[in-house]
C-alpha cells in the first residue's frame, strides 16, 4: 500500500510517496517561478502549478504510483486564488509574500487575535474588490494553494481549519467570521465549507489520473497548510513538541493542546490534526538567501556554502535579511534589509557567511519571542531546506541556542500530506503518528554578534 503526498510550496511542487510503516519511498519535485509584475507583489499562475505537478509525476517511478491508495495536500499558506464556479482560476495566484494590500490593513485594527499580513486572503481580497472588477465580478470561490489544486485533480470545494483559520477571515478556531466578512463587503458563498484536514475530499478524477499516470478513483484527503503538514510529517504529536522549517520562508512552531493566549507578532493556528500551534512567522528566510546567491554570483549552492564556511565570520559585517519586509516578530512589512559594517577586505564569502548568520539571527528574533511567551524551548526538530548542509544546521544550533534534531529527509511536508491520505482511509489515526528519527546538533552561542544585529535592526527601523 501507498499514499502520496503532494506540496504546493512558494517555489516548487515536491511529490512524496510513503508506504504502509510512513517511510518515504520515492520524492520528486518540480520548480516555477514567483513574478512581481510591480513592487512588492507576488504571483504565480495555476497553470505553472499544474505544469511542475505532472512533470514531477512523470519522474516518479510507474509501479509506485501504480500502487498509490489515497492522495493527500499540503499547501502553501495564506494568498488566494479567485476562482469561477468550475474552478477555472481566474488570474494568477496572489502568494503570501505579495504587499500590495499594506495599506489596507486598517479593516483589522488592533488588538488582533492573530497578526494580519498583506499577503493573507482578506487583506488580498480587500484589494481586488478596489482594483479588479472584472475578476470579482466572475468569481465564485476564494480558494487556498491546495485546496485549488484538490478541486483542478477531481475534488471537492472544501477548505480546512488549518488553511481558513490564516486567512484572516475565520476566528482562530478556523470557522469563518461571517459577520466580519459581511462588513468588508465580500460574499459569505466564496469561502468553501470546512472539513478536518483528515476527511476524504473527493476522488481523482479519469482525467487527471491519465495524466498523472494514476488509478482514477483514488480517495484523496482534504489536506492542510504546509506547515501543519510539516508537523505531522516530523512526527510533531505532544504539547510542546516545536518544529522550526526552513523553505522560501520560515516558521517555529510549538504544538499546543489548548490554544495559547494571544501575543503580539506570534500566531496561534489550528493544527491538522485537530490541536494547536503556536507560531512565528519569518517572511525571509530561502527568498532572502536565493537573492544573495543570485547577486554574489554562485552558480550553486554547494560553492556558496563552500566558500561562506572557508573561513571565519567577519567580525563587522551585518546583514539584515529583511527584503521583502517581515511578519515576526516585528510585523513591520515596510522593513528591507542590507549589508552593514562591510570594509575593502571583505570578500564575496565574507557577505554570504552574512547571510548566512542574518537569517538565523532573524529566527532567533522570533524563538526569543516564543520564549518570553512563557515557552521554553531547548530542543526543536529542523525541516526543510535548512537541513541538508550540515553546516547550515550547525549554525543554526549556535544562533539559537537550541539543540537541533535534523528530520530525517527534507520532505515533511509532503510526507506529512501523504500521512493524511492514509487517515483519510483508515490507515492511521491521529494518535498512531509517531516521531521520525533524528539526528541531534550540538550548539555553541554567538550571542555578541546577535546583539549587533538586533541592535542595528532598532537603529534603522526609522529609516523604512
């Protein structure tokens, strides 16, 4: 027996294939671009989605996905994508890094239960309704990542608490907030009924099971957020478990049984399997990085680490990794980032070790937020793309003083997406998720560079 898992990140779509013990048996992924067709938006078409998710199936081996029983979802979080009663999208995608409703945030004054970000689905579809007529005129569903691409394989109109409860439209429990959505002028109808992440949403359709070089009729999971399928893929179950991922963004996540007191700059979701997060939210973490390896010049990410780890940090250079502004724990979308302290010694290595260093410094921003919260941590489980190098993890483990267990492959969450197709036809249950192995890293501090840097962080903030 086999689920699999497909993820709809920011900047690729990863595939993964599980057997009947959890193991992952065969990944692939394909990649696409975000475009800013003008500052600070960010979009990707569907048809891009669909493009990567039928090149990354052809790449999977043809008896293991002849062997697939159920299908689960994990998606990118946040954005909407404005869709007509047969599901056609009816633009591009509008991702959660895009800023162009900043200036409308004033719909959600607060105190907030949760920190509302531009790039949500409210504050986006605020600014479509002002700009977009036509798109509004024709569209009958606001959908999320996943729960669009669920519809596009043969399922159902249907969200999760996980997905709706981020939009900034739903109560933290994840049921819409009708009245609140009646007062920005948007239609009750658009938002697609609930269903646990775990329920069956529908099955794979003749169609695209031809494509997919699938069985039609394969039960498919109404499927979550990527983050929460990150935790179930990490094998996240007990109050207290913290998760940090590292992809296109970042997240620390603290699995909650009740659902914690509200903080400034830190969320509290609902997790897919029922439970809660706690959670902060970093806006750049790869996006930051990619940039800096595309303006150095690397040709690839091995030389890039290579030579930022050749030698020792610089004992002056800074970076603020804040390109595209940041959610926590400043939730300052106007912030932007840059190299501070540089000399005529400095070389191209000396920069990406910066970057390096800034975007932990960065997450450790947000665990110390975590951590005055009344939540102390001192060992978290380490996803994504921030776990493949060991010298990333090791840096990682020195910024924030934690002690870091490496999940044993980069694919939480599509395994996790994988594991919610198992629940979806009785395979699991939510307490039958145990624990991947792990692979402990040692921690060192470098707390005076820290403090340079959010110290410099408070100097410039006047300036954005």
């Amino acid at each position: 027996m086999r689920f699999l898992g497909i993820d709809l990140d920011t900047g690729s779509l990863k595939l993964a294939i599980v057997d009947e013990d959890g193991r992952e048996i065969a990944s692939s992924g394909a990649a696409y671009a975000v475009t800013s067709a003008q500052p600070g938006w960010a979009e990707t078409t569907v048809d891009a989605w669909w493009s990567a998710l039928v090149d990354a199936a052809a790449r999977l081996p043809a008896s293991e996905r002849e062997a697939v029983s159920a299908i689960g979802l994990s998606g990118q979080m946040h954005g909407v994508v404005a869709t007509a009663a047969d599901g056609r999208a009816l633009r591009a995608a509008m991702l959660w890094p895009d800023t162009r409703a900043s200036g409308l945030l004033d719909a959600w004054p607060e105190p907030q239960p949760n920190p509302v970000a531009p790039g949500m689905a409210g504050p986006l579809l605020r600014w479509l309704v002002l700009n977009e007529r036509a798109v509004i005129d024709e569209t009958r569903w606001a959908l999320q990542a996943k729960d669009w691409l669920r519809v596009k394989l043969g399922g159902a109109f249907l969200t999760d608490p996980s997905d709706a409860c981020a939009t900034a439209l739903a109560v933290p429990s994840g049921e819409w907030n009708e009245a609140f959505i009646g007062t920005l002028g948007l239609p009750r109808a658009w938002f697609a009924p609930l269903a646990a992440s775990h329920e069956r949403g529908g099955v794979l359709s003749e169609a695209a099971a031809s494509t997919l070089g699938l069985k039609a009729g394969i039960p498919m999971a109404v499927g979550a957020g990527d983050t929460p399928c990150a935790e179930v893929g990490s094998g996240l179950s007990l109050d207290g478990d913290a998760l940090l991922t590292t992809g296109t963004g970042g997240q620390i996540v603290v699995m909650c049984d009740e659902a914690p007191a509200p903080v400034r700059g830190l969320h509290t979701y609902r997790a897919a399997t029922g439970t809660w997060y706690r959670m902060a939210a970093m806006q750049n973490v790869g996006v930051a990085l990619e940039r800096v390896r595309e303006w150095l010049g690397y040709a690839s990410w091995p030389e890039a680490y290579d030579d930022a780890f050749s030698s020792d940090a610089s004992a002056s250079v800074v970076f603020l990794p804040y390109l595209s502004g940041e959610r926590s724990p400043w939730m300052n979308p106007a912030a932007r980032g840059g190299w501070l302290g540089l000399g005529l010694n400095d070389t191209r290595g000396k920069l990406m070790r910066a970057a390096f260093e800034g975007v932990a410094f960065a997450l450790r921003a947000d665990l110390d937020a975590i951590r005055q919260s009344g939540t102390p941590l001192t060992s978290m489980r380490l996803a994504g793309g921030g776990s493949i190098d060991p010298r990333g993890r090791q840096l990682l483990a020195d910024a924030l003083h934690v002690e870091l267990h490496a999940v044993d492959c980069p694919n939480a969450a599509p395994r996790g997406a994988a594991m919610l197709g198992g629940m979806a036809i009785g395979h699991w249950r939510a307490g039958e998720l145990g624990a991947l192995a792990a692979t402990p890293q040692e921690n060192a501090a470098l707390d005076e560079r820290h403090a340079r840097f959010i110290a410099l962080y408070g100097r410039v903030e006047s300036w954005f």
